[in-house]
C-alpha cells in the first residue's frame, strides 16, 4: 500500500510529537539546550535548510537516521557507531539497509562542539535534524 504525501505528514508529526514532547527521564523537551547552548536549534536547522538546498533527499534519509536509531532500545545516537572489534554496528547491519547521510549529523556535531563543547548529544542532534527535515519539507513541527 502507497502513502500519500499527506498521510506520511501525518505520521511523522505524530512521531515528531511523541520524540520532542515528551519530558522527564532523558526524554527530550523542547528547548532543551536554551541555556546550555542557546544557538543549538538554530544552528541544526540552518544547517539542514543549507544541506537540504543541495540534495533535498537529504531530508528522508535524515528522517529515516532518525526512525532507525531509536527502533531498538530507545533514540540513543548508537546508529552513529562505527564498527569495532568484528562486531557488525547499526549503520552497517543488513537491517538498516540504505542508510546514508550520517556526514551530515557529523558535519552538524562539529559545528556544535565548536560553539558549545560536549554540550549536546548525537541522539539529540538526530532528532532536532529529523524535525527540522520534516519542517523544511513543508510539514508540521
């Protein structure tokens, strides 16, 4: 079965609300690094607008980053890992076939830990780049 445009909106708002609303317990909150690193936000959404601009698959594949990181135990950046030892990590299991665009939460972390060093977290940095992907591409945060 095909998903319009609209219903996938749908989906990913509800996601999105369930991921950023959420509160207490390590969950994310809105606005969370206001004072830790106020320019956090702005900095993840000016920088998925700027890699958006370049290749607009940047935002499913940013979303599906997301989708696939916190599928097992949780949204926790374990996506990112690399492997290590023989064992085979996330991004590299036949599982998470297809994933791509990790340069980009790199790319975002670095520019981060630049302004506001170990600060914020790469599972944050996922979630904020999924939100805004879902936003820039004309839905609902």
């Amino acid at each position: 079965m095909k998903m319009g445009l609209r219903e996938l909106t749908m989906v990913l708002i509800l996601w999105g609300s369930c991921c950023l609303f959420a509160g207490g317990n390590g969950e994310l909150v809105l606005h969370f690094y206001k004072k830790s690193c106020p320019s956090a936000e702005m900095l993840v959404k000016e920088e998925m607008k700027r890699k958006m601009l370049s290749d607009i698959s940047s935002a499913a594949a940013i979303l599906r980053l997301a989708f696939h990181d916190c599928q097992v135990d949780g949204c926790d950046g374990s996506i990112l890992l690399g492997n290590s030892n023989g064992i085979t990590t996330e991004t590299l299991s036949d599982k998470n076939f297809g994933i791509r665009k990790v340069d980009i939460i790199n790319e975002i972390k670095s520019s981060l830990e630049t302004i506001c060093p170990e600060t914020v977290s790469c599972a944050d940095i996922i979630q904020l780049a999924a939100r805004d992907a879902v936003y820039l591409s004309g839905g609902h945060t």
